[in-house]
C-alpha cells in the first residue's frame, strides 16, 4: 500500500503537496454521517447466480479494512456497507434505498451487476449520489449528459465485443459464427458491439445467435442448439456460472471452435477450473489488469503487494481469481479520486474529480494502459490487450488496442 502511495504522490505533483506526511491518504469529507468515518454503500451478488462476482465484494471489504488500519483517510474510517442484492433488481432497489434514506450513505460504489444497477440508475440520479465505478461494461454507465451521477469503470462491453469482431474478421478464414449471450442490456450490448465490428457481412457470419436467462438452470440446450449449426467460432457473452456450463457442455459434445469469453467471465479461477478447461487452448479474450497466474508477472512488485494483501486481509479467497485484481484496482481509483479531493469532499466534488483522471497509471494495470476521463468522458478504461488460454494460464499477444477504436492485432 505504502508504495502505491508514492506512486500516486508522483503522479499528481502538487496535487497533494505536503498533506501526505506518511502512508495515510489524506482527504476531508462533507456530508459523511459521522464525523470520524465515510461511509459508503454497494450491492453485491453474494447469493444468487451470479455470486462468483461475491470476490469483489469481499476484496473490496478487505482493502478498506486495511486502509482504515492503516489510519483511514485523514484520521477518519472508511465504512463500507457491503450488501447481498442476490442479483435480484427488486432487492437491489429495496437495498440501495436502505443504504441511501437509512444509513445515509455518502455514495454508492463499484456496486455489481447490469440490470441490477440499471435498477437504481435513476433513483440515484435523481438524488445526487454518486453512483461510482459501477462493476459492469454496459455503456449506459458512459452518459454524463443524462447520468451526471453515475461513472463505471471497465471497458465497455460493445468496446469489447468490436475488439473481437475485428480479431475474427483479420484472422479466421471463413468464420461461421454461433453467440450465447444473457437475455438482459449486457448482452443485449455485447451483440450490439460484435454486429457493428463485423460490419455488413455479419448477417453472412453469423449462424446462430441464442439467449438464456439469469434465472435458467443450465444452458446444455442451448450450447446443443449452437453446435448443430456447424459454427467454428463461439461467442461465449457469459456470466460465470453459465460460461463455464457452456465450456464444458461444448467439450463434453466434442465441439471445438475458436472460442471468445468476455471479460465478466475472463478469470480461471471462477470459470476456467469450474469447467475443467485445462485442456483447452482454443480460448480468447481480452485483459486489462495483470493477471495473477501468469508467470510473467511473478517478480512485478505490485504483484507481490497484492499477493501479500489477499494473504493476509482475504486469506479465504482465491488469489488467482482475477475479480480480486479487478476490485482491488477499482478501489484504488476511488482512493485516487478522494486523493483528488484534497480537503473539499462533497458529492459534486467527488463526481468533478472522478471526470478528472488523467493518465493514471494502476499498479495492476497492464503496461500502456491508463485511465483517463473528463466531463465528457465517463469511461475510464478504454483500451485492453487480447490473450490466449494455453491451459493453463493466459497468454497476452498483440498490441494494446483502443477498444473504441480497435486495430487488428498482431
């Protein structure tokens, strides 16, 4: 922690100045519910079908555990109000306005989950909190005009679905496309990116295209349905507990095609060993943060503080599950934000300076991948890298891509 400290000292000169005398965030809050403490509030599927996304929660809950420890921010403890939604709208209404009108949150952060978010999107508008860093890549969290209040954080799903488009289009001969995706605006956006990315012969590639619902079982029938119509390439938009279903399910049907995973699923840990995918080296997809089982970052100093940290502040979880890298780096940026803040900390200031990142480097980030916003700009992450499973981790290969503007990669 304390070195990631230095690192952001240096990378806003005179931003802070001599307010960080040691390895204590420093920044003062207006509108906190008590005077010692900041409180903040998310919703997490911590139940439901979607709880392997419980991992950020959880780290989330560590950091800050940590960083109280470690004197908090300007002498006061940050509270975090964590809360099980089940990925259930009406429970993540019924919860956001618990922690909102009840608990007096200060703001709602890096809550998890489309249309659980999409739930409260205007709500929170409507009453001014800050609805921060958002855990999903739907692109309606990139709308300053409409959503003043509300900034996610990864890259967006049509972003991503474009950078793979152009991936097939440059290196598959002859594509025939089969898509799974979740019948909900995540999917919806996913397919919306990968049309557009294949241009005007996409209604040619693509073969077969299929939804499931959260609440489904299992999606044996449709990865069935898929196989039957001869695709060679496979578009897995999965949540976790259905991309894995649908890895195996292919395997176990002796069908092979050139498989693409989303980022939201893009983690061995929670989708690849669940599937019993050590096997397979026929998958892809794109990366943004460091990926903990890869060889290549085993002496990477920030790799090793965040090893250190899951060993001691979240020794029960899974140290190679990349949704701990991923909150991890999210609650670095809040911290950034507040850091930003200097000793005026109000909700608007909060959302000016959140619209005020410029080339911040994370310590998890992959080289040549910084965050930048602006007033018009409310997607932080906006380029990613693509990599290959081998089988048993996976492999970066090609360039950093702009994913609103993606090039071919190598």
């Amino acid at each position: 922690m304390g070195r990631w400290i230095e690192t952001l000292r240096g990378s806003r000169k005179g931003a802070i100045g001599t307010v960080i005398a040691m390895t204590v965030l420093t920044c003062g809050i207006a509108g906190a519910r008590a005077q010692d403490e900041i409180l903040i509030g998310q919703t997490i599927p911590y139940s439901g079908p979607v709880s392997a996304l419980s991992v950020i929660g959880n780290t989330h809950q560590a950091f800050f555990t940590r960083l109280n420890e470690q004197g908090g921010i300007n002498g006061r403890k940050v509270k975090l109000l964590s809360v099980d939604d089940g990925y259930s709208p009406p429970k993540t209404v019924e919860m956001t306005r618990r922690l909102v009108e009840q608990d007096k949150v200060f703001l709602m952060f890096a809550s998890v989950g489309t249309p659980t978010n999409v739930a409260v999107h205007k709500y929170l508008n409507s009453r001014k909190v800050p609805q921060l860093f958002v855990t999903t890549g739907a692109t309606r969290w990139a709308d300053p005009a409409n959503y003043p209040w509300t900034m996610g954080w990864q890259q967006s799903y049509t972003g991503e679905a474009r950078v793979f488009a152009k991936y097939i289009l440059g290196n598959i001969k002859d594509p025939k496309i089969a898509i799974l995706s979740q019948n909900d605006e995540s999917g919806k956006d996913m397919l919306a990116g990968f049309i557009e990315g294949l241009g005007e012969g996409a209604s040619k590639m693509i073969v077969r295209s299929v939804t499931y619902e959260a609440t489904d079982p299992t999606v044996d029938s449709q990865i069935i349905d898929l196989k039957a119509s001869g695709a060679n390439v496979f578009m897995n938009f999965a949540t976790p507990k259905f991309a894995a279903q649908a890895i195996r399910r292919a395997r176990d049907l002796g069908w092979r095609p050139t498989q693409f995973v989303s980022s939201v699923s893009a983690t061995i840990a929670s989708v690849l060993k669940p599937a019993g995918a050590d096997a397979d080296s026929n998958i892809i997809v794109t990366q943004y943060v460091k990926d903990t089982t890869d060889a290549t970052w085993k002496d990477d100093p920030a790799m090793k503080e965040y090893l250190a940290f899951m060993s001691k502040y979240y020794p029960q979880g899974n140290a190679a599950d990349q949704f701990g890298v991923l909150a991890y780096s999210i609650a670095q940026t809040l911290v950034q934000v507040l850091v930003q803040c200097g000793n005026d900390v109000t909700r608007e200031r909060i959302m000016r300076e959140a619209a005020n990142l410029r080339q911040l480097k994370l310590p998890l980030l992959l080289p040549g991948i910084e965050i930048n916003t602006s007033p018009t700009n409310f997607q932080p992450i906006q380029q990613a890298r693509l990599a290959r499973f081998d089988g048993t981790t996976y492999v970066l290969f090609g360039d950093v891509i702009d994913v609103d503007q993606p090039a071919r990669a190598k």
